[in-house]
C-alpha cells in the first residue's frame, strides 16, 4: 500500500470477522466475504458504502479488534400473534349449503377419489370430487346428504374438474374420516347458519374473484365439539331443523 491507513470494514450490525491478505510488503484487512476492489493502492471507501458495507479508518493501526455489538443490542425475535377467529359476518361469507349425493362413481386415474354429481338446488347437479374412496363405499355415497362448500374457485383433480368441497371431519392421522350430517329435515340447497348468526340473508364471497381466501381464513376454527357437533370457534353449525354433527369423531378438525 502507499497509504498508512487501513480499514476495518464491517456489516453492522453483524460483525464480519476479517482475514488478513498480503498485499506486497504490507498488510491489509478485508471481510472474508467481501469481495476486495482497489482503486490504485486503496480501497475505496465510497464502493464499500453503495454495497451497504460501513467502513472507517484507523490511523497506523494493523491490528484492528472486531467491534462486538453492545450486550442486550440484538434484537430478539417475538413471538408471532395466533391468527384472530373471522367475525361471523366473515364466516357467511364461506357458502356452506346442504346437498344430496345423485350419482358417484370412481376417478379413473385416482384410486382415493370419488367423483360425485350433487344437487344444491341449482338447475344442474354439481360435480365435485373427494377423496373418500378408502373410507367410503360406491353404495355409502350414493343419495348421501352433505354439506358442502359452495363458492370455492372451481379446480381441476388428476385432469377432472371440481366445483366445491364436500365437508368431513377428520382426526389428527387422518386414518378415520366422517361425513358431516345434517340433520333430518334439511332441505337440498339449503344455507348453512351459526347458531347465533343467521347466514342465510349475507352474500356469499365471489369464488371466481380472486384472492377470495374466506374459506382458507375459516377452516383452522371448524372442529367437531366434544358432542360431535361441527363447529366454528366453538359455535355449532345449524339448519332450520337443527345442529349438524359428525356420527362419531369428536375434538376433530373439520375440513
């Protein structure tokens, strides 16, 4: 070098420990990271900078002690919030409607899914797919009401297309899964209600929109009760003729 300063170059407010090159007869300090440019014999403070680099110079100094950040300096990371329950007007935004199961029969290209034509009181019975094959026979599906979810953006499972989502409960393996009930009296086509929230008078969200994300944000609260009621936040889903249930999982997630 033709200058008597060195640089201590360091990322704050990590500190890069830095090695030692030789260059000629004299020493100089750089990152082990950083890759070194020199303008004639110095290096440039003003590069280190548009990299985001600090730099400062020590006046006849070749050995420069690492600065150490200050004790308690760091940040320490918080813990993250658990996601708030939607608002039961959020949750009639998620169309959940009663249907019957008219015709099921077997994907062809999927051995764990059933391909169902439902009816919900719409003018054509609509298709949805399910992966209940493993738990659920040909002859147990068929004229089976359930519970569906009405207004997702339709999907396409092993090249066959999907309008909707019939609900379950499930426990945690995943080795036992339930057909949610509605209960007797249930009309085809009709709207899923809180017990202490009618739905039936709210909008449901637009499923072709996208981003619509309500179901996504009310899925992790719908579990079964220790009843085997199908809840939402810990408030049963009804029909006018009453509460809708799993035959027997209870504490389960519902999905």
């Amino acid at each position: 070098f033709t200058t008597r300063k060195s640089y201590n170059i360091r990322l704050a407010p990590r500190v890069i420990q830095p090695r030692t090159m030789v260059l000629g007869a004299r020493r100089a300090r750089c990152p082990a990271t950083f890759s070194t440019k020199l303008h004639g014999n110095l290096i440039l403070p003003q590069l280190l900078k548009r990299r985001g680099w600090e730099a400062y110079s020590t006046e006849n100094s070749e050995n420069v002690e690492a600065a150490a950040p200050a004790a308690g300096s760091e940040k320490k990371d918080e813990p993250e919030e658990p996601p708030q329950p939607p608002t039961p007007e959020e949750f009639a935004k998620s169309e959940l409607r009663v249907g019957k199961i008219v015709e099921v029969w077997p994907h062809p290209e999927a051995d764990k899914l059933w391909c169902e034509k439902i009816d919900l009181g719409e003018e054509e019975p609509r298709q949805i797919l399910s992966g209940l094959r493993e738990f659920y026979s040909e002859e147990e599906m068929q004229d089976r009401m359930v519970v569906v979810v009405a207004n997702l953006k339709k999907s396409k499972l092993r090249g066959m297309e999907s309008s909707g989502m019939v609900l379950a409960a499930s426990n945690d393996a995943h080795d036992k899964v339930e057909l949610l009930v509605p209960p007797e009296g249930s009309e085809i086509g009709e709207r899923v209600s809180l017990d202490t929230f009618d739905c039936s008078d709210t909008p449901p969200a637009n499923a072709k929109k996208k981003g619509n994300s309500v179901w996504r944000s009310v899925a992790p609260f719908m579990r079964t009760s220790s009843d085997g009621v199908a809840t939402f936040n810990g408030v049963p889903l009804v029909t006018k003729s009453g509460s809708i249930s799993a035959p027997s999982l209870t504490d389960s997630h519902v999905g």
